[in-house]
C-alpha cells in the first residue's frame, strides 16, 4: 500500500518509516514537511495520506537543540499544524492523522489501530522496537523543557489547536497521553547538583583525555615528520628512476638507432651482393665469350698460318713459272736469232726451214698457249691471293678486336677484383658492428636488467614503507577515536544511556550483521557476548567491521572529524554520515567531509547528542 507522509517540523518522523515498512506500506516521505503549504491540492501516486504531529513542546525543544529561537520555533509548528488541520479536513475519507509519541511508545498497539481503520491486516515483528525520540541528556533537558513549557504558556492559539489535533487524531492507544509537564524546583536543584558531580569526573576525564590526546597528537607529528621525510625520500627516489628511466629510454632509443642502421647496412650489404652477383655472371658470360673468340683467333691463327703456307708454295711455284716463262723467252729469242741467221746464210734449205718455221710456228702457239694457260693461272693465283690478303686482313681486324676485348676483360677483371675487396672490407667492417651492437645490446640488457631489479626493491621497499605507514594511520586514528568516545561517553548512567542509545541506532539498522561479526571474529562468539556491545566497547576501537557494508577504519581515515568526535563511526554514519551524504564503504561514492561546526556547536553535539 502506497502511502504519502507529512509531518509538522522538528518532529523525529523519520522513525515512522521502518515502522510502515515493517506494516507492509510504501511510505513517500519526499518533502514531508512542506508539501501540504501549498493552496493547490498536489498530485502524487498513493492509496492514502498519513500526517503525523509530534506535541509542540517536544518540537520546540528539538528546534532549541538545532539552534533556533523558541518562539520563531513554536509559530512555525502552530503554522505548519494549521495547514496539516485544513489539509485532513478537506481530505478525510483518504486521510489520517496520528500522534507520533503514541507510535513511539507502544507500536504494536498503533500499528493495529491503523490497518483495522485501514481495513488491512498486518503482522509487525514481535522483536521490532523504535528508538526514542531524540532529546538532550541531564540539565540541559531540563532546561530545554522548561524554556518549551514557558514559551507554550505564553502562546494564546496552542491550546484550541492542540485540542483541535486530538480530536482530529485517530485514537491509537486505549489509554490517553498525559501531557508534558515542568519540572519541580527540588527535582531541577537535585538533578542540577548531580549534572554538576557529573560534570566535575566528566572535567576530571576530559584532562586525562586531553593529557592522552596530547600524547597521542605527539605521536601523530613524529609520525607526520617521519612521513614527510619518507615522500622527501620517496620523491628523491622517484626522480633518481624518472632519471634512470629517461637515461634507460635514451639508451633504448641508440640502440633502435643503431638497430636500424644495422638494418639499413644489411640491406645495402645485400644490394651490393646482388649487384655483385649480377657483375660476376656478366662477368662469367663474358669470359665465355672471351674464350670462345680466344678459340675463333686460334681457328682463325691456324687457318692464317695454312693460307700463308699455301700462298708461299704458290708463290714459289709462281716463281718457278716465271723463271720458266723467261727461260722460255730467252730461248725464243735465241730461236729468233737463229732463224734469222739462218734465212739469211741459207736460202736453199726454205723448205726445210719452212717446214721447220711450221714446227716452230707451231711450237711458239704451243708456248704461247702455255704462256697465256700459265697468266690466267697467275691472275687466277693472284685473285685468290688478294682474297686471301683480304681474308687475312679481316682475321687481323677479328684479332685486334679480340684483343681490345681481352683487354676490356682484363680491365673487368681488375674491376671486379677491386669490388670483392670493397665488399670483403664492407663485410668485416658490418661484421665487426654487429659484434659491437650486440656487446651493446648485452650491455643495455644487462643495465636493463640491473635497473629492473632495482626499481622492483624500491617499489617493495616504498610499498613496506606505506604499509608501515597505513598502519600507523590506522593505529592512531583508532587510538584517536577510543579517546575521544572514551572522553564523551564518560561513565556512569550518563554512560549507560548513552551506549543504550547506541545499541538501539545498531539494531535498528541492516549494516550491523550478528551472524558475520560472529562468524569474522570466533573469539567474540567464544566469550558469548553481545555482538553490538562488544562492537560498542571494545569492537570499533580495534577496527573491527560490522559486516561487510560497512567499513570502520575507512571511515575514520576518510573523515577525520568522526574520530574527533568521540562518536561510534557506525552511529554516526546512521545518525549523520548517511544524510549528509558521505560513504560507510571504499567500494561506495564517496563525498568529502561537511565543513567542521562552530565551536559552540561543537560543543553541544559532543555533550549532548549521545
């Protein structure tokens, strides 16, 4: 059941939540306070409205401890009850209105009352109980009520109002609420001179207090000196790696360098074999063809010397043929001589002379024939000498050009000679920086290796140290907090009701789980304690967790004005930390701290809001 909650002010209508939920409905209490002020009737999602009043002199004594005026305070409930007045009575089919005491007091009773004019049935735990309503402690109380009762009494509304809110209230209890009273002068002399002893051993403990608080903020500057020195040190230390680290870097980026150049070396090493490979088997093809051509001009050397044979022995058969030819000529010159003589001594022998002109005539046709058979043979001998010449003229040319060839392949050679010692020379000279890069490399891996070791020994050295020194937070401000709640709890039935208070703010809550602080901690559930108590006493000074929403130590550590406070860190969480936004745990958001209170505030919230 959906159900809209309005109050009037100053009234502790937060304990009215868990009581609804624990009756089955889904109380709405955004802006209990304020949203039925306004004139135009609001919208909101509910099956029914529940407004609640607490009497106003509780109110005003609530509004006196937050630091308002007494009078302001009570014309501002008288307003506010106005309005919840006009509200109910405009709206009494949908709507009841209660008295917050009669829940407090008896909530079983109340709770019945309400579902039977609900018409609905609940079941309310037999164990569930509500913290009291909030209200200073001793003399202060006292004073608060007497100044309450005294601003009442000259308020001339309060008591028709009053009388109009009882009759407008839904009868919760059978037996009626008495009205607050003063109190007498005997019991305000009586209860003063006790506030008055209390106050003396609460003095005499807040010197001790002070002595031990004094002590401790000794340690605490010790151990912040100490702290500063280990950052100085820890900053030295950390600029002395940030060095090393740069230098490290520095050394890595020489040896990339030097890795690349290695690379490029490489890669040129393997143009200049490439380039090299393809000189030699050009090289090789042309000492091939060097050597064929060395066998043409040997082919052609032989075949030159063979014609140059031929050639004398036709030369000399020439020479043969001519001193035969001249042989021939002198004879036939003789002959002619001869014939002449012969014509002229002997005229008688014409006919023999005759026939022997015809022989001869016809043995000079025989040599003439011969002569000219043998000039052919000369011009024919002669052609094929000057072939010959011609051919012999181009194997000389062959030949020079062979030997300009052989030449270029010496020059090749030479060439290629000088380039496999350049390359030989580049290939020791890459050989010999690649065992210089690789002893740097072994050199930067071992540095490497060495800064690496060095940096882990720091880092588990600086990780001690912070341990060392959470742990030395961790102790002081659990020694911090014990003296301060030790300080403000004080002792006696102060101290009683205070941790009663305590234990009711704990077991109303679902961050405190018995089971798991049992479970946790064996030697609590072996001594067979009180769970809550023991967290009260002894628990949260030793920084003992809750269970497991709830952290102790993170929450002192992170907000340091709970362990001044002398509060239970879970206390103040339920009671403060949670409306004010900060965090019971490291996993949860976290807000920073509120600013500190005023001095006189202070004051008031560690002596009177146990």
């Amino acid at each position: 059941m959906k159900i809209k909650l309005g109050v009037t002010p100053n009234s502790d209508w937060q304990n009215l939540m868990p009581w609804l939920q624990a009756m089955g409905c889904q109380p709405d209490g955004a802006n209990a306070t304020t949203w039925y002020l306004s004139n135009d009737t609001p919208e909101f999602e509910a099956e029914g409205v529940l407004l609640a009043y607490q009497p106003p002199a509780l109110a005003v004594q609530h509004a006196m401890q937050q630091g308002e005026k007494p009078e302001a305070a009570l014309q501002r409930w008288c307003d506010h009850a106005k309005r919840l007045l006009a509200y109910f009575k405009a709206h009494r089919n949908t709507t009841v209105l209660i008295d917050i005491r009669a829940v407090m007091q008896v909530p079983h009773e109340a709770a019945n009352s309400l579902a039977n004019h609900w018409h609905v049935t609940v079941d309310l735990p037999e164990t569930f109980d509500l913290p009291a309503l909030l209200h200073a402690e001793g003399l202060n109380q006292a004073f608060y009520q007497m100044l309450a009762l005294q601003t009442l009494q000259q308020h001339r509304e309060i008591k028709g109002l009053l009388a109009q809110l009882e009759a407008c209230s839904l009868p919760l209890i059978a037996t009626p609420l008495e009205p607050q009273g003063a109190l007498s002068a005997d019991a305000f002399y009586e209860q003063w001179q006790a506030e008055q002893q209390l106050s003396f051993e609460q003095a005499r403990q807040a010197v001790a207090t002070t002595r031990a608080l004094d002590t401790l903020q000794e340690q605490h500057d010790a151990l912040s000196q100490e702290t500063s020195a280990l950052k100085a040190q820890l900053q030295q230390r950390d600029a002395e790696l940030e060095r090393q680290g740069a230098q490290l870097t520095r050394e890595q980026q020489a040896y990339a360098q030097a890795s690349r150049r290695h690379a490029a070396q490489e890669e040129e090493s393997h143009l200049l074999l490439e380039q090299l490979h393809r000189v030699q088997v050009e090289l090789e093809q042309m000492h091939h063809q060097c050597q064929e051509q060395q066998r043409c001009h040997k082919a052609l050397a032989t075949e030159k010397a063979d014609l140059e044979k031929q050639l004398e022995t036709r030369d000399a058969d020439l020479a043969q043929l001519s001193k035969q030819w001249h042989t021939w000529q002198a004879d036939l010159e003789q002959l002619r001589n001869v014939l002449e003589e012969q014509q002229k001594a002997s005229d008688q022998a014409a006919q023999r002379a005759s026939d022997a002109e015809k022989a001869y005539q016809q043995h000079i046709t025989q040599l003439e024939t011969g002569h000219q058979s043998m000039a052919s043979q000369k011009a024919t001998l002669d052609k094929q000498l000057e072939s010959q010449k011609a051919t012999i003229q181009q194997q000389a040319s062959r030949l020079d050009m062979l030997e300009s060839v052989e030449e270029e392949n010496t020059l090749l050679l030479e060439q290629l000679h000088r380039v496999q010692e350049e390359l030989e020379r580049v290939v020791v000279e890459r050989q010999q920086r690649e065992a210089a890069a690789a002893q740097e490399c072994r050199f930067l891996q071992h540095r490497l290796a060495r800064l690496s070791e060095v940096s882990e020994s720091r880092a588990r050295e600086l990780s001690a140290r912070q341990q060392q020194q959470q742990q030395a937070e961790r102790d002081h401000v659990l020694a911090l907090s014990a003296a301060h709640q030790k300080g403000r709890r004080g002792e006696g039935r102060h101290a009683r009701r205070a941790l009663k208070q305590d234990y009711q703010h704990i077991a109303a809550s679902s961050l405190f789980d018995r089971d798991w602080y049992l479970r946790h901690y064996p030697d609590v559930a072996e001594a067979g304690v009180d769970p809550i108590k023991h967290y009260l006493k002894a628990g949260a000074q030793e920084g003992r967790q809750p269970g497991p929403e709830f952290d102790t130590v993170w929450y002192l550590l992170h907000y340091r004005d709970v362990a001044t406070s002398g509060v239970n860190p879970l206390v103040h969480f339920l009671r403060f930390g949670y409306r004010e936004g900060r965090s019971p745990h490291s996993s949860y958001p976290a807000l920073p701290a509120p600013e500190p209170p005023a001095d006189e505030a202070r004051a008031e919230f560690v002596n009177g809001q146990g």
